[in-house]
C-alpha cells in the first residue's frame, strides 16, 4: 500500500548548500593565496563542497498533481505528495508519478456480440492513478497494464449483451440501447481490473458501435424491413378504428342503410384509400347505385 510521508522544506536545505558552497570555495581561494596556508583549509574547502553537492543531489520539485516514489536500495520508503521544493535523503532513487486525469481511447475492436453477431466497438476511458505504489511496483508497466485490461473489459462487455434487440425481443440491456447502465456496467469492470495496478476509472463512455463491414448491408436491411412492418402495423390499426367510427356513425345517425354486402364494399374501399401509399383517385358514379 502506498505510504506518504513529509519530506524537510527544500528551501532551507538549498541555503545550506549555497553558503557550503561559498564557504567552500572561500576556503579552497584564501588557501591558496596566502603562502603559509595550511592543508587544512584546503580540505575543509573540499568538505563543504562535497556537502553542498550531496545536499543538492536530496533537492527535488514537486509539481502539482505528481508525487515522487521514493526507494533506497530497492527498499519502498514512501511517496511524495506535497508540492514545491522538498528535500530527501540524497540517496534515495526517485521517480515520477503523474496523478492527473488521463485519457485513453481503445482500438476498434471486432468481437461478436451475445447473439455472435460481428460488431465493432470502441471506448474512451478517463482515468488517474489512485496508488502510486500498486502503479510502480505491482505490475510490470501501468500505462501497456492499463491499455490491455481495458481493451479486455470493452471486449467482455460486447460479448455479454446483444448489439439490439431486433432478434432477441425479451432483451432488457443491449449496447445499442442500453445507456447508462452499458456505462455503470463497463465502469465497475474496468474498476474491478484495474485496482491491482492502483488506477480508478472516472468515467468510461462508449465512442464507437457498429456492426462489421461484412454484414453491416443486411443488417440495415432487416432493420429497414422491421421499420417498414411497424408503420404498417400502425397504420392498419388506425385504418380499422377509423372504418369501424364510420360504420358507427353511419348507423346511429341513420344516413344509410346498408346490408352485409354493402359493407363489406364500404370497409374495402376504405381500408385501400386509408392503407394505400398513394393518394386515391375517386370515381364519380352519376347513374343508380344499383
């Protein structure tokens, strides 16, 4: 687990090498000019140099939203969270970690959906490291760790839920319709993925859906056909209701009398006007209706 500590104010710590430094170079300058200047001076010249170097050498920058990973000797020793100029031990291995947002966008992958239809599905993911710890030392590299798992949650996803509902009529979720909840679904999976490499997902949105090229013209056809169907399945229903209003109407107000056969040419007309695609040409009759 990652462990933060508190490093000591840089800024102090750079003082103290610039005046080691100065002194150092004071003591190094004077020896050398004054004749009876002792060895002596000359290394303790030396001394606050090399102090001032190692002092140096601890100095390091925290920008924000990064941490510094600290290691000595291939020890964890913790994470550096706090901004600004810190100071370490100078012998400590440090390393970088970026805890901003990221984003990353999946290939197109081609899977087959619930239903084994070929689909292509992409998505993009935003995330951040949470665990500078499990990200540095529990998996190999975070960033290829972060790309394969998330290639593999969008792929379990397409194969768990059918791309619509036009073969499988009982489907509640399809990744067609399926909004928030295809979004709740691949979130969850890719956090339980993840959580060993210490990344959180913060969102995860859905970037590209379609069927493969090799069936993409047929299944625009049945779904074009499927449309077609239910317009006339709703203009049938209306056509009906408006004959049967008619039929009604007729008899209570006692327009016309009609018998069976009468209206049963009356019902037939009507549903070809009503259904037809085209408008109706009427006919004028000018001699008995008999």
């Amino acid at each position: 687990m990652e462990k933060l500590i508190k490093p000591l104010s840089g800024g102090r710590a750079a003082l103290i090498a610039l005046f080691s430094f100065i002194f150092g170079l004071y003591s190094i300058i004077l020896a050398a000019k004054t004749a009876d200047g002792s060895p002596g001076e000359a290394g303790f010249g030396i001394l606050l140099i090399i102090i001032g170097v190692f002092l140096i050498k601890g100095l390091m920058v925290v920008e924000p939203n990064y941490s510094i990973v600290l290691t000595f000797f291939g020890k964890y020793m913790g994470t550096v969270r706090e901004n600004g100029l810190q100071f370490v031990n100078p012998l400590y291995t440090k390393l970088k970690v970026s805890l901003r947002s990221q984003s990353m966008e999946s290939t197109k992958l081609k899977v087959n959906d619930k239903l084994g239809n070929p689909i292509e599905i992409a998505a993009v993911i935003l995330y951040e490291i949470s665990d500078t710890y499990k990200a540095v030392f529990d998996v190999t590299n975070f960033n290829e760790y972060m790309k394969n798992q998330s290639e593999a949650a969008v792929r379990h996803l397409a194969t768990s839920y059918p791309y619509d509902n036009i073969e499988d009529e009982t489907a509640h979720i399809t990744l067609r319709d399926g909004g928030e909840k295809v979004i709740e679904m691949l979130e969850i999976e890719l956090n339980e993925r993840l959580m060993k490499a210490g990344i959180t997902i913060t969102e995860a949105r859905i970037s590209h859906l379609a069927y493969s090229a090799e069936i993409a013209g047929a299944m625009l056809q049945r779904q074009q056909a499927t449309a077609i169907v239910a317009a006339r399945k709703k203009i049938v229903e209306g056509a009906v209701g408006m004959v049967e209003m008619a039929l009604e109407m007729l008899s209570e107000k006692e327009i016309v009398v009609l018998d069976d056969d009468k209206k049963a040419a009356m019902v037939s007309n009507l549903m070809v006007v009503l259904c037809g695609e085209k408008s109706a040409s009427p006919v004028l009759n000018t001699g008995t209706l008999y």
